[in-house]
C-alpha cells in the first residue's frame, strides 16, 4: 500500500480537550481471532526491501571507508543484545541494525523523563513517528514514514500515490564498519546529543536554543523489540514571560531564564508484523481515531476512511463468551505516587473490567505496581513497552490521558496517564462547592482520606477511560429523565449520568431530602460505558475484513433508537445543543437542574465560614473556595442560557428516519429567560455576604458581581446564538422564539426599574446595566454586518424612551444620576462619531485553572475558561 503525502506525528491521541482537565488537554480494539491470521488489509504497507548500495548521497561527498569491525567496536565496549545490538563506548552510542531490521518500521516515541522546574512536566508525550532504517550504499538513512494518503498496491493509482509520499530522510548516518550477516554498524550519538526537528523537545522546555556541549547519552538498552535510550539535553532558556501572568500555575509552565537541564527517552518500538483488523469509526459511537485517506477505493471522491484507537484484546478461549485475553491491557502505578493512594488508582483502572466483560474478555484491564530497581532494573516508566500512570510534581490542577496508537490500524500500543499532584486541590473545591451540603465529610476542609482517594479514583478511570480510546461524550448528562437524578435507586444503579466520560462531575441536582448515597454522588461506570466497550472490543466471528464488520456495529449501533442514554455527542451541532454542554447534570431540564443547584449553592454560601476555617492559617482558603462558588454559580445560568436559540441533536445515519436538529420550542426557551430574568440578572445576595467578603478583600464585591452576570449576558448575545433565533424564525415560523421578543425579554431583565412607579437603582443594578449598555455598543458599533446591529439599535431606542420617562420618577439622588448618564451613554453610542474602536467584549477572567490544548487533558476549570461562547466557558489553554 502507498502511503502518506506529508509526514505526521502518528497518533498521540488525547482527552480534554483537556481537561481539563484540559483541564484540558487535552488528550483499545478488540478482535476475534480468525482460524488463520487475517490477510493483511488493503491500507496496510508491505516492508519496503533493502536498498541496494549506490552512489555517494548528493552535497555530502564520499563517506569514509567502512573499517574493520574490532576497530570500531573494540573491547572498552559495552554491548547489549536485542532488537539491535547496542554499543556504548565512552560518550558514543552505536547501533549494530541486523539486516532483517533494515526497511522494517517502528514507531519512536519521545517523552521528558526528568525536567528543570518549569521545563515541562517530567513523564510528558513529546510526539512520535514512524520510521525506518534503510541502507544506502555506504551510508544509513532514518526515514519517517506517514500514513496519510494510502492505496491498495495492486490499483494503478498506487504509483501516484506513491509519487507524492516519498519517506523524508530525517538523518543520514555513515557505516562504520559490518557485523555479523552484513549487519551495519552506525555512530547514532548524534540523534540523541543535537537538536533533531522531528524529535526536538524545544517546544516542551519552552526554551530558545539547545546546547550541544552540555548534551550527552544517559543511557542506552535494547529488548526484544524495543530499544530505550536517555540523553541530557540542555537548553538556554532565556524567555521573557508574555502577557499578564494569571496564576502561579502558569508561572510554573515557563522556563526560567538561564538554562534548563531535561533528560530526554527516546523509545524505537517495533510496529507489530502482522497489523491489527482495524474497526472502522461510527460517528454514533465516541472513540478517538487515526484517519487514511484511501485512493484505492471504488469511489468518485477520496474516501476518508477512520478507524477506531484500541487495544488489542484477543480470547484465550475463542469459543468462550467470557475468556480471558491472550495479552490483557495492563497498566503500571507510578513508584512516585503517595503511598495513601495507590490503592485507590489502582480501583480506578480495574474498575473499567465490568465494561470489558460486556466485550467478552474478563480481567481484561489489570493495575499493577511498578517493579523496584532490584525487581527489574531495567524497567523505565518511560519505556514505550509499559502503560503507566505517571503522578507529576506540578501545581496545574490537571490530568491528561494520552495514548499511542499504531497509525496504520489504531492499535494502541501504549499509554501514559500524566497526574498532576495539585488536580487534588481542584476536585477537592469541585465536590465541596457542589455537592458539600449533600455530603457530611465534606463539611469541612481538608477532605478525609477516604473521601480524597475516591476523588482521585474517578479522576485516575476518567483518564483511563481516554487511554482506552473514548473520547469525552458530553451529550450524556442530558439523556436521563430530568426526575431520575434525584431517585435514590436509579442514581445508585445507573448514575447521574449515563458514562464517566462526560463532564458530569458530581450531582449537584441531588437535595438533601433526597438521601442519595454520598457514595452515588461521584460518576463511576455507566450504561454508555459498558455499551461503547462492547460496541468497540467485541469480536465478531468469521469476519475478515473491516468492512465485513460495518452490517453488524451498525446494528449495535441501532440499540440507540431505543435507549436514549446509549447515544453519543453529535459532532456537527457547532455548540448549538444546550444537552451538550460541558459541567451539567441533568441537563435534560436545564431550568429545574439549575433551580436545585442554586439551592445547594446557597447552602455552601453557608457553610463557607466554618469549613474553611483552620487556625494558625490564613484566608487562602476562603478566598478561593468563594471565587469557586461564583465559578459555579456562572456555569449553572449558563446552561440555562444555552436553551435561548438552542437545538436538540442526534448523531444519525442516512439510513435511519427523522432529522438530526430539531429547534427547541417556544416554551422552552421562554421559560429559560423567565428563569434567567429571575435569578442570573437578580442580584444574587446569597453571596454577598460581609462576613467573608471583609475577610478576603477591601473592595471588589461589585466587581465580582458584575462580571458574573456579564459572563452569562454575553453568552445570550453571543452572534452566533442571534443568528439561530433569526434562522428559526425564518424556518419554523411562528412557532419560533423570534430575536425581537429575545432582545426585548433581556432589556426588560435588566431595566425592569424603570417601569416602577419609584425608581430606585441599587449600585448592583446600576453595575449590570452598564454592562448592558457596554454589550449593546459593541453590537450598534461593529464593523461586522449582521442581524444583531439593528435590533441593538431598536432596544437602545426604546430603553431611551423609558429611561426618559423614569428620571422623573427616581426616588434619590444616585438613581437619577444614573439614569441621566445612561440617556447620554445611548446618545453616545448611537451617534457615529462617538463609536468606539471596535472590539471584542473583553471580560475580566476568574483565577482558577483551564487547559485543553491536547498536552492539557481534562480536568479544567469552568472558572477560567477565557474563550467565551455560547453555552459557557469552553476550553482554551492558558
């Protein structure tokens, strides 16, 4: 098969996306094994053969000649015998390739083994490729290979796909001498001690320039089919940090100026010989992919072909509907995590087997401790051979769960789960400012151990989760019956939501009266879960090809017609789905989820005082926990907010009936701006509270206040949320919430003073409807053409009027003043030649923490998300 147009990092796959946990950050297969093994695919390349020697490489001159082997691998050597024989002499490193290596492919993995403070994190992905070795006359070429573009080798196309695919030549080595059987013997120490672009860590360190001199192998050792090797790499940093600094976490990802020190593992596995049957990706169903586009099909288009990122799991015992697998998926506990916890990461990982067993592999996914130096001294954490889930030194409160996958058939081949120590912090004030009151050992902080650790086993099976190739299904929270989240004996069976993998951290619909577990109020294993698993790792008997398997997964697939919380988040919805939206439970019924949050956020507002209280302590505590709880209280009017101009989705296919968006109706969203008129732009008192505020800050309450509420204004006024109103209007017709009825419901939340017979503005009030006026002149005064601009025109013209009529009727001195200003701000605002310079709405930001970028994972907070559209905050690194 031809291969890959471009070279490409071959599939280090994660969550967040982040999270968080990028957090963001962001960040398994199984077959039935065939009576004979399964004939190669189509997509899949034949070894390419050894090429034969030939002319001196172009601009490069003649390479020395190939000297005696004793001369060059002399007896101060020390070899080591494995997929190559590796020689280490002195501060050279050599690689003795057998020639049945040559043309074979492997993916090399790099990673940051150990780090400078600031220079990365320890146990971080740097990227991988595949390559190969490839002899050319007396020289040594590492190629990379992609897998891109693709075609069957037996289609004539497969000449020009090879035409455009030539494998890019990332080192060219000279052969020092020949081993045994012609096998070459090349001087590698270059690869590991100079900055190569393919396998650079640059970007990691954040650093300016790499110093060779300070650069050297740490250590080299060669396995079966793996070879592992550690070089310190030294980089002169010297960056200026850029921009505001938000947090101390964000201090602590910038190297420092100076120098930084890393060691670097570089992991060279062997790709398997014979490819895993990949299994082809149903959009209904949520795995992280590789993707091919495959020229050698019969079709009038390039065909996109994906294929689902797992593990591959094989039956013992065939013929068993629960057997064991040949090889299960096993992965190691970091030696550096805090003895306390290990157990508990430890039931994270297993607790994945029940999914597994709805596949048909029992104990298909085993935790187990990392060997000591005198077990296994050659066992490295960093060893692509091994899975580990690595516990980092860091501040970010964060973890991340990336994989490695093979990119010919997206056999994962390994995956490290990188958790950062301060995650704790975070999932500590998530359980606190949501569920606390639901909870007595979370009435005071710290949390207990038992508490903390099962904080950390949800954490340590959400990553896992990803490493098993499951993307985020943010669509599940909303697919229970609204009512079920409070019944003690559903959530108990089935959860809160349908799968761990949605951010539904923790139920905070729940109300005391309802006596739910404490231990029901964490997400754990859920239907989505145990369905995904067998939709993706069961095998399929008799099958021999991926496209054999298509009839039946769909018919898997179908069991979501029937099963609402089986179905998986729509791809295409653009955020326009309220039910998809992230940190919801029970979204089902945004309005009446959030009603029971908000009184759970008035009992924390309560218990904030004494929870936090420790003597000898500062307010640290207090003042973040309070900065949490307004997070929270934004996130929740947000989801309400995202019913205004929302849609209901579902991933479909063209074979089944219906459509895929339906607008939500009238009702729905008139309801949800009632609500929001209610309570998100109502002064929300049961957070003023003076007792705390004088505890954490001179001033900055109104501040506070007014940046909440104007998060969640800009949701509602986001453009792309005006345009779906006016798109509805003009599809559904009179059914439809109409933009005018939209604007005019907002200016009436926000200016209902005025209609008063005595006006009276208090300066929370008075705070919120400038920020209006603030929102309103970005919208009359963009450059942007669009349907916002003349309805913001018609709601400042007839707040004018009303404003005009109520000066009149103030009650003191500071509301007539006020309504005096806004007379001329709106003058202001719609004479051009006051028009500010155009800008985006620029909303202060909330400390906390984000990520998801893919190195960021998923565990981030809602409280800092600065790219704010539509249904909330959304992930964006720091």
């Amino acid at each position: 098969m031809a291969r890959t147009f471009r070279p490409r990092l071959s599939g280090v796959v994660r969550a967040l996306f982040s999270c968080v946990i990028a957090l963001t950050a962001i960040s398994a297969f199984a077959q039935e094994p065939a009576p004979t093994p399964p004939a190669p695919q189509p997509e899949q390349t034949p070894a390419t053969p050894q090429t034969p020697p030939g002319p001196p490489l172009g601009g490069l001159g003649a390479p020395p000649a190939i000297r005696p082997y004793d001369r060059v691998i002399t007896k101060e050597a020390k070899s080591d015998e494995g997929l190559f024989t590796v020689h280490r002499i002195g501060d050279r490193l050599y690689y003795e390739i057998p020639t049945a290596q040559l043309g074979k492919e492997f993916l090399w993995v790099t990673q940051i083994a150990r780090t400078t403070v600031g220079a990365g994190q320890g146990g971080q992905a740097v990227g991988s490729r595949v390559v190969k070795w490839e002899r050319r006359g007396n020289r040594v070429l590492l190629r990379g290979i992609s897998y891109d573009i693709v075609a069957d080798r037996k289609q004539p196309i497969a000449q020009a796909v090879e035409a455009a695919n030539n494998d890019t030549i990332l080192m060219a080595f000279n052969i020092e001498a020949l081993g045994k059987n012609d096998a070459p013997v090349i001087d590698v120490t270059r690869a590991f001690t100079t900055e190569v672009p393919e396998f650079s860590g640059r970007a990691r360190v954040r650093s300016r320039t790499f110093d060779g001199s300070r650069s050297f192998v740490e250590r080299a050792v060669s396995f079966p089919d793996n070879i592992e090797v550690e070089a310190t790499h030294t980089y002169s940093t010297g960056v200026e940090l850029q921009g505001p600094i938000l947090t101390p976490q964000a201090l602590a990802n910038q190297a420092r100026p100076g120098s930084a020190s890393v060691v670097m593992h570089y992991s060279m596995v062997k790709l398997p010989e014979q490819p895993m049957m990949p299994r082809v990706f149903d959009e209904r169903v949520g795995y992280f992919t590789v993707q091919q586009f495959d020229y050698g099909r019969d079709e009038h288009r390039a065909q996109r072909r994906r294929y689902i990122s797992r593990w591959r799991l094989e039956k013992k015992d065939p013929n068993a509907a629960l057997s064991e697998p040949v090889k299960p998926i096993v992965f190691y506990v970091d030696p550096a995590t805090p003895t306390k916890w290990v157990p508990f990461i430890k039931k994270g990982i297993e607790s994945w087997q029940p999914a597994f067993e709805e596949a048909g592999f029992k104990n298909a996914i085993l935790a187990r401790d990392a060997p000591s130096k005198e077990q296994d001294p050659d066992w490295s954490a960093e060893d692509a051979r091994y899975s580990v889930i690595r516990w980092l030194p860091s501040t970010v409160e964060n973890a991340s769960g990336p994989h490695i996958s093979d990119p010919r058939t997206g056999e994962i081949l390994e995956a490290d789960i990188q958790f950062h120590h301060n995650v704790m912090n975070l999932a500590r004030d998530w359980y606190f400012v949501q569920v606390g009151p639901l909870d007595p050992r979370a009435s005071k902080l710290p949390l207990p151990d038992d508490l903390m650790g099962r904080l950390i086993e949800y954490v340590a099976a959400h990553e896992v989760g990803h490493s098993l190739g499951f993307q985020h299904n943010m669509k599940a929270s909303s697919l229970y019956p609204a009512e079920k989240v409070r019944d003690r004996e559903w959530v108990k069976k089935m959860g809160h939501t349908p799968t761990l993998m949605d951010y539904s951290r923790f139920n905070y619909v729940a109300q005391p009266e309802d006596h739910i577990d404490p231990a029901d109020l964490i997400p754990k294993i859920g239907p989505y879960d145990k369905w995904a698993t067998m939709w993706g790792y069961k095998p399929i008997p008799g099958v021999k090809s991926s496209d054999e398997e298509k009839p039946t997964l769909d018919q898997w697939a179908r069991a979501q017609d029937t099963t609402p919380w089986l179905r998986f988040t729509t791809q295409d919805s653009l955020g326009a789905d309220p039910g998809e939206l992230t940190e919801a439970v029970g979204d089902a019924d945004a309005v009446r989820s959030t009603r029971m949050g908000l009184k759970n956020l008035e009992r924390v507002s309560g218990m904030l005082l004494t929870a936090t209280k420790r003597p000898g302590e500062p307010y640290d505590d207090l003042e973040e926990v309070y900065g949490r709880l307004l997070g929270q209280w934004v996130l929740e009017m947000n989801h309400v907010a995202a019913v205004v101009g929302g849609v209901q989705s579902r991933q479909k296919m063209s074979s089944q009936d219906g459509p895929r968006f339906v607008s939500l109706p009238r009702e729905r969203q008139r309801e949800a701006m009632q609500f929001l008129s209610e309570n998100a732009f109502a002064t929300p008192t049961f957070v003023i509270k003076p007792d705390i505020l004088r505890r954490i800050e001179p001033s900055g309450t109104l501040d506070r206040i007014r940046t909440s509420q104007q998060r969640v204004m800009a949701t509602l006024l986001a453009e792309s949320r005006i345009n779906r109103l006016v798109e509805q209007e003009a599809v559904d017709g009179a059914t439809a919430y109409r933009a005018t009825e939209f604007f005019a419901d907002l200016r009436r939340a926000i200016w209902r003073e005025v209609d008063t017979a005595s006006v009276q503005i208090d300066p929370y009030r008075r705070n919120l409807q400038r920020a209006y006026l603030d929102a309103m002149s970005d919208k009359v005064n963009s450059r942007v053409s669009g349907e916002s601009r003349p309805l913001a025109r018609g709601e400042l013209r007839t707040l004018d009027t009303s404003v005009r009529a109520a000066i009149a009727k103030a009650a003191d001195r500071s509301t007539r003043l006020h309504l005096q200003d806004v007379r001329d701000q709106i003058a202001r605002i719609l004479d051009p030649k006051f028009a500010p310079p155009t800008a985006p709405l620029n909303l202060p930001i909330i400390l906390g923490l984000d990520g998801s970028d893919d190195s960021l994972g998923c565990w981030i907070d809602y409280a800092i998300r600065v790219n704010h559209v539509e249904a909330g905050f959304v992930e964006a690194g720091l």
